[in-house]
C-alpha cells in the first residue's frame, strides 16, 4: 500500500488545478485585435496542359476569397467574421470562432495563363484550374 501525506497531496492537487486554469485561460483568452492567420492545406496535381490546385478554406464565403496570378505566382487570400449567436439573453462563455484569414502564396514552375484560368468554390474547398502558358517556339523570319 502506497500513503502519500496529505500536505504533499494537496499541494500536487493545487498545482494541477493552477496548471488546468493557466491553461484554460491561453486558450479562452479572446483573439487579439488583429485576425488569425491561417494557411490553407493544399494540393497541387499538373498535367501537360495544365496545374489543378485544391485548397480547404471552411467557414469562408465564397464573395471572400480573392486569387492572383503573376506570371508563376499565384496568391489566395480570404478573411472570415464572427458572428453573433445569442439567444433569448444567453452569452457566449466560450469561443473557438473567431474572426481569421487565409493566405497562401506559392509559385509553379511554369506561367499561368490568367485569361483561361478558372477557379470554382464548394463546399469550403477551392479548386483552380491553371492552364500552363504556351511557350513561343522560335519561328525562322523570311529575309526579303
């Protein structure tokens, strides 16, 4: 039989609970003023003609979300809100939702063609068909 003193056990005790809340605290506390940022898993599959890119971007709208394409570069960028849930004078005594952004930039080896891109949005999955730009092949000029 194992006796631990009661003075030894209290003080684990009190130390386990000030680690719970210390803990609880980090993790209540509310965001600060700036959004959370968050970058968005991603999937990059290409082809001959073209790369398909699949990004997960739940709880976004899809009004949110703005790509760019420069060249080899392609930038998402998305923000989210938080919105007020109370009901019948209930309050919010916990939030994990929050206010945050999505951003992801990235480059492909091989230009985009930004007139035949097209994205489409889902179910919080982004899907981006990226055609590779035709690259001019070297043409002999005719001397007159």
């Amino acid at each position: 039989m194992f006796l631990v003193p009661m003075a030894r056990a209290s003080d684990l005790v009190r130390n386990f609970d000030r680690l719970f809340d210390e803990s609880f605290d980090r993790f209540a506390a509310p965001p600060s003023a700036a959004a959370v940022a968050r970058t968005p898993a991603l999937d990059v599959a290409e082809s001959d003609r073209a790369y398909t890119v699949t990004l997960e971007m739940p709880g976004v709208a899809k009004d949110d979300i703005k790509v760019s394409i420069d060249g080899r570069r392609v930038s998402v960028e998305a923000s989210t809100s938080k919105t007020e849930e109370r009901k019948d004078g209930n309050r919010v005594i916990y939030r994990e939702r929050s206010e945050s952004s999505f951003a992801r930039s990235f480059t492909l080896p091989v230009e985009v063609d930004q007139v035949e891109s097209t994205a489409k949005f889902d179910n919080g999955v982004l899907k981006l068909e990226l055609p590779k730009r035709r690259v001019a092949t070297a043409k002999q000029l005719p001397i007159s």
